[in-house]
C-alpha cells in the first residue's frame, strides 16, 4: 500500500480535483491525505483573528464569504443530484457551525476548531466525488485516530491500534481518504500539527501502516537545488537521503514540512515529492541512500534573529555556556546557529517571542547586541565539509557581508548568516559558484 498526500494547490480548482483523481484511480489500494483547498485555512485564520479582534460582524463577512466559495464548487463538482444535496447539507452544516463558532470567546481551542473545517471539506467533498466517479472510497476521519501526546509528539500506538480498527469496521475500499494537518491533542480535544502539517500526517500514517512508500503531490516537481522564486535555471534533485532532506526543510525548502522526514526516516519507508501538474515527472526520491558527493542544494530560512552575547566572564572559565543555554531553554526558545571565541558568543533564533525576556536576563551578566531580519542560507549534500570543492562556496564573501558560517557541526549542512536584505542576492552569488562554475 502507498501513502499519498495533495496540497492546497492540488485540490485548488475542480480541474485540480479531477487530475488528482486520475492520479489516484490506477488500480493500486492506498491511502489518501488531503490538505484544505487553496485560500481556505488563510481565510479560517483571518475568521479567528477577526473574532479574536472582536469584529465578530466581519467575521460572519468572511463566512459568508467562504461559503459562496464553496456552493459554487460543489455547483460545478457534482452532477448526481442526490449526490449535490447531501454535499450541499454537510458543507451548510459545517458553516453554520462556524457561524456559531463567532460568538465564543477566542481561545487556542476555537482557534483549532475553526481551522480544522477545510481539511473536513475537502475531504469529504473529494470522497462524494470519487463515489459519484465509480471509485470505490471510503473516508477516514482523522479526528478518529490521529492524535499527539503531551509532548505535541505523534501517539504511535494509538494511532496504530484506532486505524486500523477503522479500517477494519469500513467496508472494504480501494481508496481511503483522510485529513492532513488535523488531529487530537493527548486530552482529546481538537488540535493540529501545524501549517504544512499535512506532509507530515502522511509520513506518520505511512510509518504506522508500513507503506512501501509516501508521495507528497505538490505543484512543483521535487525538491530544487535552490529556490526558483530567487533563482533562475534551478532543477529538481533526483535523489537525496532522509538526512540531506531533513536539513532542507528545517532551513526553508517550503516543498516538504521540517518534521515529515522524522517517522519515514525511523521505518525506512521512501518518500517521493511529485508534481500534480506533470504526473509523469520523476521528482525527488527520498531514501536512506546517498547519492553523490559535494552541494547538492541551497535552502534560505528567514525570520531569524542574531545575538550576540560578549562576557569578560568566559574567559578561562567553565559553566558559561550552560547559563546562557539555561535561559534559552527557560524560555523555550530553540537555537539554530551557534558560534564561539573566547569572550563572546553568537546564537540565532528563528522565534522571537521571548526576546525581550531573554535578553533581559541575559544583560545581567553580560553585554547584548541583537541583529534582526537576518536569514540562514543553508548548503546540504552528503560530506559537504570534506568535499574538495567546497571552498567555492567561500568565494561569496567578497561579495556578500557574511554575519555567521557554521561549519563541522554536521557533515552534511553548511549554513552562512546574511542580512535578509543580502539573501537574494547571497543565493544567486551561490548559485554561480557551486552550480555553473566549477562542478562540485
């Protein structure tokens, strides 16, 4: 069995929907995930941000505004009219819910709940539709057997045992479809795994039912060597290793969420990025396997904030780095970057939530400079720091005002620290040196 999963973009229009469908319908059983329809979770933001503002009349605006949407897809979508009816009810019930949903006090529970409702429609919507095609499908509620614990981590366990008992309670199917991106926390109430969650959803679904393999169906064919919003002539990566790509999604490579590579990673179960748009496409293999040597990829991260913190204190001496480190992890605040000299280190964060604190407590025994709209550039291929030709890289120097390089910290990642103003032109320079210039 494979695990596929679709984007916003790649139920995004009712062509979209209909080239998924042939997609899927080759005759091979699997399951599928789906994330909402394209524009659908920014507009369920805005409704809770409106309701959390208190403009709760606006709210009810971007309702009814979403459920137009809505009836004019299910209008054009189906042609059964039994079919179109019982579409029509479920999306009418589920707005009217919302609709409720505007006279509660905000909380992150209403958050959640607001949210959830695209991932509930589409999938419910593309499962009617299917059926009204001849495909014999069934859907699978996430909210039934995906759940995190109290560490906002996957219960394995339970989602194992509940999917497969409701598997094992639906009628028999060739096509199972579910939700991406929803789930319950470890109370039971409802929750979710973040935007991009989706990617993620199937990689744990993928591990939990042993799947020979999770395809992640975007609207770009795999995963580039740099970013093509920036660059021009990038290229899709044919294979990359879980690790190489682990580092790519942590440091911005918006094709696959930063978590998705965890559970297939742990099974040893393949993930393929494909391209709805071009099925034929061979995309970016993901595996245990190396392939090559030197750069294979530039990633850009941005919303970074630097610190630098500069004590007398260090010198010679011990405990230093564990009282700066205590006060990042009081706060909860990971660190990406991290340099040293003797008197001084710099750090990056990419949440800058706590800063204020932080550098607060910070100053109490040292002295604090902070650097923000900074941007990571990260460089990943298999033994990039042992590589011969790595010091290509080292040409964009004289071009670019470098704040931080981290190197030896994983055979794999070299990251350099720009002013985000400097990124565009950083990964362009990059691009000249590593991949038309000398081969690496």
């Amino acid at each position: 069995m494979k695990v596929l999963k679709f984007g916003g973009t790649s139920v995004g229009s009712i062509e979209n929907i209909k080239s998924v469908k042939e997609i899927i319908t080759d005759g091979e059983k699997k399951i599928v995930v789906l994330s909402a329809m394209s524009g659908t979770t920014n507009s369920l933001v805005e409704i809770s941000e409106q309701i959390k503002a208190g403009t709760v009349d606006a709210a009810l605006q971007s309702v009814t505004a979403l459920s137009k949407k809505y009836e004019e897809v299910v209008d054009e979508l189906f042609e059964v009219s039994a079919l179109k009816q019982e579409v029509s009810n479920y999306i009418d019930q589920v707005f009217a819910y919302l609709t409720t949903l505007t006279a509660e006090d905000h909380t992150e529970l209403l958050y959640n709940k607001i949210v959830s409702q695209g991932e509930l429609m589409s999938t419910y919507m593309f499962t009617k539709f299917l059926n009204q095609e001849g495909v014999n499908a069934r859907l699978l509620p996430a909210l039934e057997f995906m759940r995190i614990d109290k560490l906002n981590e996957p219960d394995e366990f339970y989602i194992k045992q509940n999917l497969q008992r409701i598997i094992d309670e639906a009628l028999p199917a060739d096509i199972y479809i579910t939700q991406g991106f929803i789930c319950l926390d470890a109370y039971g109430k409802t929750a979710n795994l973040q935007r991009g969650g989706s990617d993620y959803t199937a990689t744990i679904i993928g591990a939990v039912v042993e799947a020979d393999e999770v395809q992640i169906w975007t609207d770009i064919d795999g995963m580039h060597n740099n970013d093509p919003r920036f660059v021009e002539n990038t290229h899709a990566i044919s294979n990359l290793s879980f690790d190489e790509a682990a580092e790519l999604a942590y440091f911005g490579a918006k094709i696959l969420h930063p978590q998705t590579v965890m559970p297939a990673r742990e099974a040893n179960i393949p993930v393929r990025l494909k391209n709805t748009m071009d099925p034929p496409s061979y995309g970016t293999l993901i595996s245990q396997d190396y392939e090559g040597e030197g750069i294979k990829a530039i990633a850009a991260k941005d919303g970074i904030t630097a610190i630098k913190i500069k004590s007398a204190r260090m010198l010679q001496a011990h405990g230093f780095l564990k009282k700066v480190f205590e006060i990042f992890e009081k706060y909860e605040t990971p660190i990406d970057m991290i340099t040293t000299s003797e008197i001084a280190i710099s750090l990056t964060i990419d949440n800058a939530t706590s800063l204020n604190a932080i550098v607060e407590e910070l100053e109490k025994f040292s002295t604090v400079e902070v650097d923000s709209e900074q941007s990571i550039i990260c460089l990943v291929g298999h033994s990039v720091v042992k590589h011969h030709d790595t010091h290509h890289l080292f040409q964009v120097l004289q071009d670019i005002s470098v704040r931080m390089i981290s190197y030896g910290g994983s055979d794999n990642n070299i990251s350099l620290l720009v002013n985000t103003n400097d990124k565009i032109s950083a990964l362009q320079h990059l691009n000249t040196y590593i991949f038309e210039g000398t081969s690496v």
